[in-house]
C-alpha cells in the first residue's frame, strides 16, 4: 500500500486550494463523525467514544508538554504527536498596559502620514503602503516568547494496521479546530460582525473559513491580540496575499480592525467590539478571561444573540471566558422579566463532555455538572431530526432552532484525537487525487 506523505507545507497548498464545497463536505464528514462519536457504539461505528482513548500528556523542556491522542474512525486508526507551549499559572498581580490601532479598507490614493493611533486609519483596498503609529512600549509581561501552534505529526493506519498516510500536524490542527468551531457558526442566522481574539494560525483558520462559509454576511471582522505587531502581520497578509485575494474581493462591504491592549483606549474598544458582535472567536493559550463577563452577561449585554466558541484554552488552570458567562448560560431562566434577552439554550456546547470535565478551566472554575453540558454531535443529532420533522410537515423543535440559529450559543473545545483523523483522512484523499504531498510506493 502507498504511503502519502504531507509535510506543512503541502497542507497548507492543499487547504489553501480548496473551494466552498470542499470546505461544506468536509465539515460535513466532520459533524458526522461528531455525531457518531456521541451516539454510536462498538457494534456500529468505529468512531464511538469507547474507541477513542484519553491522551496522555508528558512535560518536556522549555515549559511544552508533548501530547499522544490516539483515535479511530470506521476505516481509519491513528495516532497524532505534538508538543506544545504549556502556559504557566497566571500571576495576578498588577495591570497591563495598553496601545491600539485600527485599520479598515481605505483609499490607496488617501495620504499614509503617521497618524495619532486614537484616531481609526482607513484606506480602501490594501495595507500596501499603510503607516500605522504606535508607542513602542512593550511589556514583557504581555509578549509572546514561543509560538504556541503544536509540532508533531498524524500517523493513519487502515482499519487492518497498514501505514497509508503520514502528515505534519502544526496546520491540520489548526485547521480542524476551526473547522468544527465553524458547524455551529455556519448554522447563525446573522454573522454580520465578528470578534477575534488571538492572531495565530488558529485565529488566521478560524477567520478563513468563516469567511469562506459566510463571506458575503460579514461586513466587520476584529481582531484583538495582546501584541500589536503580531495582528498586524495576520491582517498584512490577509490583505496582500494572493492566496487571500478570492476571499478579499468576494465582499467589497468586508472591513478588518486591530484591537490591541497596548493602547490607552483598549478597554472602551474591547467593550464596544464584543457587545456589537454577532459571533466571538476566542483563539489564544490564555490563564485569565479575555474580557469581563458583564460585556455579555449584563442587561445590555443580553440583548443580542451571540456565538461564542472558546478553543485556545485545554488545561484546569487555563481560561478564555469569564466563569460568570457559562453560569448564566446554564442558569435557569426567570419566565417573567422585564428586559427583552436573547434565547439561550440552558447548556453549553462541547466537543467532548469527559475530555471537557477533565479538562477546560471554563468549565471546571464556573464548577458546571454533566446535565449543564451537550456534545455538539449529540445537539447535531436532534438538531438533524428535528429538520426532518419540520420537513414532515411538523413543528419540530422550534425552540432548538432558534436558540442554535440566533439565541446566545457558547461551545467549549479541547480538541479530540477523532477529529485529526476524520479530517486527516480526508486531506490524504483529497492528496493522492490533486497531486499534493510525496507518495512512497509499496511501503
């Protein structure tokens, strides 16, 4: 049997290569497996969580932890290696200090003078010749030292133990990640504005396919990062690279800010940024919550329906959301209020309810129990019967709908081994059929 061979490199052609449709069959053969994951068995799928073992977690030097996820589907085993920068604990004491700048789509004729950084620079078609003013404090404190993207690698197996595909996995995981944080998000019924924090390869994925999935609904994307410089690379390349240029011309109504907190103004900005969002991407390693939870949990805050997906944190001490925001997802609603709240579902969405039990901060410090959590492939199942229904001539679940279509949704994920391969299998395909990767025959 042949044996393909991506490196990251190859990966990033490949995905960089892939259409709309593509991405939809993907995400499709994604869910599914989700779904299998949370309602099959041995006798019936091989992607049942009792096929998928708990990954092991060994501390290596430099403050990383090298990670072994093993996983099955129904035609594939496999194994993903990766070792990663293990955040410390946080030390809470003093402040940060803060700077930032904003760019939107500008005139490429308007003046590039170096501007106040209170004051917004816009300029309406690239960052080509954009002059950005910051301060050039920095605090140690708030710099990144170490990527936190994992290195490793995927090995697949067929179902009988013969090696068939072996891909780098700094990439795929980013890219995997942002596609299962995008299933729910593809399903809202306005993505008008969008909010996300970090500016690494999970934020970069996350805002590609939002945009390849719904690019024609989105008018403003925000990146918030706690270094300037960093987000300002992201949106130079977003902006600049012909790989983005598709995507960039596809929407002429799309704009693009940098919030970062090296700026005076970062706190009105950051509030202002999340209460006008209409989904929230939290992509960042962090030891602290993002923002404070009364940026949504407040009367004001409640009006809007949101989409909240927390991805970057995956340790006990390690937390994107303010405990208060879970807490109040799960809270029991009062029936008679005077305030106008969007709907909420009454639980929070996870990949994994053990893996997040055992695992995400969020969960663990807002001390939330089994019954507050649903696995995204259990909601995928109802969601599933309950179109069928409304096909049938039925009512359906009409209050499901809605809440995942508009109400305020939060989804937790640590990332399952389950979802490398299901993904990685397909990429391997996709491989050998485009002519992407190395092919080591009769291995």
């Amino acid at each position: 049997m042949p044996l393909t061979v991506l490196s990251d490199s190859d990966i990033h052609s490949l995905l960089y290569s892939l259409s709309r449709d593509d991405v939809v069959n993907l995400q499709e053969n994604l869910a599914e497996a989700l779904h299998e994951y949370s309602t099959g068995t041995q006798e019936t799928t091989g992607c049942c969580q009792s096929n998928q073992p708990q990954r092991i977690a060994i501390p290596a030097t430099n403050n990383q932890t090298t990670l072994f996820m093993p996983a099955s589907t129904s035609t594939s085993r496999g194994m993903k290696i990766a070792t990663l920068a293990t955040t410390q604990e946080p030390n809470r004491s003093g402040s940060l200090p803060s700077i930032t700048s904003t760019i939107s789509h500008a005139s490429t004729a308007s003046s590039n003078s170096a501007d106040s950084p209170k004051t917004p620079l816009t300029a309406e078609s690239s960052l080509s010749n954009l002059s950005i003013s910051t301060s050039n404090r920095t605090d140690p404190s708030i710099t990144s030292s170490q990527s936190t993207s994992p290195v490793g690698s995927l090995t697949l197996l067929t179902a009988s133990g013969k090696p068939y595909g072996f891909l780098a996995a700094s990439e795929l995981t980013a890219f995997r990640t942002a596609l299962t944080a995008t299933i729910i998000f593809n399903r809202r019924s306005n993505v008008h504005t969008i909010a996300v924090f970090g500016a690494g390869a999970q934020a970069l994925w996350h805002i590609r396919l939002a945009l390849i999935l719904r690019g024609r609904d989105i008018h403003h994307i925000h990146i918030i990062n706690r270094n300037f410089e960093r987000a300002r690379q992201l949106m130079t390349n977003i902006y600049t690279s012909k790989e983005w240029e598709g995507l960039r011309n596809a929407n002429d109504k799309l704009d693009f800010s940098i919030v970062s907190n090296e700026y005076g103004e970062y706190i009105r900005l950051l509030k202002e940024h999340v209460r006008k969002s209409d989904a929230i991407f939290c992509c960042t390693p962090s030891t602290t919550p993002l923002f404070p939870a009364e940026h949504l949990t407040s009367t004001e805050g409640r009006k809007k329906g949101r989409y909240v997906s927390a991805i970057g944190s995956y340790r006990h001490h390690m937390i994107e959301l303010h405990p208060d925001i879970l807490r109040q997802a799960v809270a029991v609603e009062h029936k008679h209020h005077h305030h106008k709240h969007a709907d909420k579902g009454g639980v929070v969405v996870v990949d994994s309810l053990d893996a997040c039990m055992k695992e995400a901060g969020e969960v663990q410090q807002a001390g939330l129990n089994a019954e507050q959590l649903v696995e995204i492939g259990e909601l995928l199942m109802v969601k599933k019967a309950a179109m069928q229904e409304i096909e049938r001539g039925g009512p359906g679940e009409v209050g499901l709908k809605k809440w995942l279509q508009a109400g305020n949704v939060i989804f937790k994920c640590v990332g399952l081994g389950l979802m490398d391969i299901c993904v990685g299998e397909d990429l391997v395909m996709l491989a050998r059929e485009r002519g992407f990767g190395t092919t080591v025959e009769g291995f």
